[in-house]
C-alpha cells in the first residue's frame, strides 16, 4: 500500500510545488482531518472521495486497506508527532512519501526570530503531563510545548509550573500560526497566562529567565515533617545511599511503599525526573504533607495512594522495576509478597532495616519469595541508631 503525506499549514491559500500537484492530480483518494478538508477542497479533482481522519483510527485504517493508494493532508511536518508515526507503526509495510512543511513549534520560533536548535520538544496533546515534568525540572533553557483543547492549555500549564515553583520561565504563545487572516503572537509573564483562553489552535514556547535550584541531597531540616518529627524522615546521607542502591537511571516506575513526608520520593523525582513515582502511604495526612514538600522543591507529578498497602487494589498502577519500603507496619511479608509479583524480571527491592527484628522480617520475606539478597551497608547519621540499607533483586 502506498502512502502520500503532504504537510499544510492553516492557511486557505496553500502553494504546492509541481511535485505535490502531480500526487494530488492522480489520485481520487485523499483523507485528513475535518480542518484539512476545508482548506485543501479546493486543490482536489472533482471526482475524489475523502476518508475523514477521527477516532477510533482503527476505523480509518481499516477504510485504507482497501486502497492501494491514498493521499494524506496533515498538519505541519508528519513525521513530528504527525499522523505519518502512525501510518508507519500500524502499516510498517506500506510505502510512505513525506512532503513536509514547518511544523508548528518552527513556525513560532520563525515568528519570534528565536533560534530554535537547542529547544527541547514536549507534546502534550492527548498525553500524560509527565514529559512536561520532567523537562521543567531538568531546566532546559527552551522548552517547546505541543498542547491540546482540553487537559493541556496554555493557562493549566502556566498554572502548573506557578504551582510547583517554576516562575523563571515566560511563555510565547502561538495560535492559528499560518492562518494569514487569524494567526497571533504574544508574549506573557506566566502569572497573566492563568485563567486566559487563547484561539485553538495553539503551541507555546518557553523562555528560561534563570537557572532554578537543583540540589543533590536535601537536608531533612528543610522538609515539612510529620507532626515535626525529625525522626519520621529518611536522612539524606541515607535517602542517597538508598536511591544510589536502587539504579534509578535505567528504571521506568518506582514505588514508594510507606512514604511518611515524601522525602524519598521528592528526591528521587528531582534526580531521576524520567521516573514515574507511586507513593503510598497509611497516614491520611501523609497525602498533604507530601504534595507541601512536592511543591516546596518543585517535582511535580509524584502520585500518592492512601490506604494500607497490604490492603489496597494495586491493580490499576504500573507495575514497578524499583521498590524502595521506608515503612512496613509489621506486615513485611504481605509487602514483599504484594511487590514481587509484580516486580520486573531485573527489578530492585531497597529497604532500611532501623532494627535485627525488621532485618530478619526482611530476609525471611525475600527467602520466602524467591528475591536474592545483593548487598547491605550499614550506615549512621549522628547520635541515630545505624541503619542497615538492604537490596534484594528478583
């Protein structure tokens, strides 16, 4: 099957090198969204049919397979986050031919005379916040945001970073860009982006204005604490050598199991901003006080569960590749039990054993479901009682 993608922009007048209009002439078989229809109609023979592009696309792609050739119309470059990913995951045995124009994040920085090839690309259009998250807190210097009409608006990320600390960015607004009557260009501070609605639509760039703090290790003493028990916390010498213990750089999901103030996941989220993190915690107030510290040092999207983990459907979360248990409530085995099921093949499990009694729950646990023990360091901080750092690996 042969594919024909042809990058537009939102103008109603659209140039087309002798090229393209010898693709469009021999064929009678286009397809493209509602938008794309509307501009292109003009350029198509008359006799043609069009395959509109809506979801489901399972739907669309079942219409192309009785086609041998089909003309695309798609936004920008197809090949940047555009509709020709799709034609080549979901038909990797077709033949493609790409005729790209500017996508829309060039098309914005060309408007802003901005040079653009150290600008780090985020799409948030039908996707999780967690790209976005992750560049904030690595700091790029441009940030190029791909948003949608609903969940990732200019404002509710404009809202997001203020939320979390992140007011060393502006933001560059681009809305209908190649639309020669409607297109628009501005400039905001984040605080006037909130609540404002902007034509759909819609890229953005953000501009850093400064370097925002990223500490590695942060001093218990800076951390909202439970109830101000400085001893209900992980402290940093041994927060780090846990995290180190756990290889968080080629892991995808971490659990927190027990997360008390959230220190643990706070900084592995500022180290490893890659990472998608589950916290769970017994204590109600442990959601609030972790979100307090979470905004305190700027990580956003740490995702809490409240309730006994020995006792609560972990079905709907991901299943985890790290482990780390800073709390166990006497119920050690149902924990190891519950996590190593789940557990990638190479996952990790970390726990610190603050006494031989949960030293000996923990061995007992992991002999009982098949993990090894890798390694345990002794360490301790102060007048504390030493704390063994324990790994097991399944």
């Amino acid at each position: 099957m042969n594919f024909f993608i042809i990058g537009i922009d939102d103008n109603r007048e659209q140039y087309f090198t002798p090229e393209v209009q010898q693709v469009i002439q021999s064929h009678t078989l286009f397809s493209g969204g509602i938008r794309h229809y509307e501009i292109v109609k003009p350029y198509l023979p008359l006799e043609h049919s069009w395959i509109p592009i809506t979801v489901p696309l399972s739907d669309v792609f079942e219409q192309y397979h009785s086609h041998e050739s089909v003309v695309v119309f798609a936004s920008g470059d197809p090949l940047f986050y555009g509709f020709a990913n799709t034609v080549l995951r979901e038909i990797p045995e077709a033949e493609v031919k790409v005729f790209p124009f500017f996508n829309s994040l060039q098309l914005l920085a060309h408007r802003l005379l901005m040079p653009y090839h150290n600008m780090h690309v985020v799409s948030l259009t039908g996707r999780s916040w967690n790209k976005f998250d992750e560049a904030l807190i690595r700091g790029y210097e441009k940030i190029g945001i791909l948003t949608d009409n609903k969940e990732h608006t200019p404002s509710a990320i404009a809202a997001r970073m203020l939320e979390y600390g992140y007011d060393n960015y502006t933001m560059s607004v681009g809305e209908l860009l190649g639309n020669g009557e409607k297109e628009k260009v501005s400039d905001w501070r984040l605080e006037e982006v909130v609540g404002k609605t902007f034509a759909f639509p819609n890229n953005l760039i953000l501009r850093r204005t400064y370097l925002r703090p990223r500490p590695f290790g942060i001093p218990e003493s800076d951390f909202h604490l439970l109830d101000g028990r400085a001893r209900m916390i992980t402290k940093m010498p041994i927060r780090l050598l846990s995290l180190s213990m756990l290889d968080l750089h080629d892991r995808h999901v971490f659990w927190d199991i027990g997360f008390c103030t959230g220190s643990v996941s706070v900084e592995a989220k500022l180290q490893f901003p890659h990472l998608r993190i589950i916290a769970f915690e017994q204590r109600p107030e442990g959601e609030q006080l972790i979100h307090d510290n979470a905004r305190k040092f700027g990580t956003p999207g740490i995702e809490t569960v409240i309730g006994d983990f020995a006792q609560i459907d972990i079905t709907p979360y991901p299943s985890p590749d790290a482990v780390f248990i800073g709390g166990h409530g006497g119920k050690m085995d149902e924990i190891i039990e519950k996590t190593s099921d789940l557990l990638a093949d190479d996952g990790v499990i970390v726990f610190n054993s603050v006494s031989e009694e949960s030293r000996q729950l923990f061995l007992k646990a992991i002999d009982r479901y098949n993990l090894q023990l890798r390694q345990t360091i002794r360490i301790q901080t102060d007048d504390f009682n030493p704390i063994d750092v324990m790994k097991a690996t399944k």
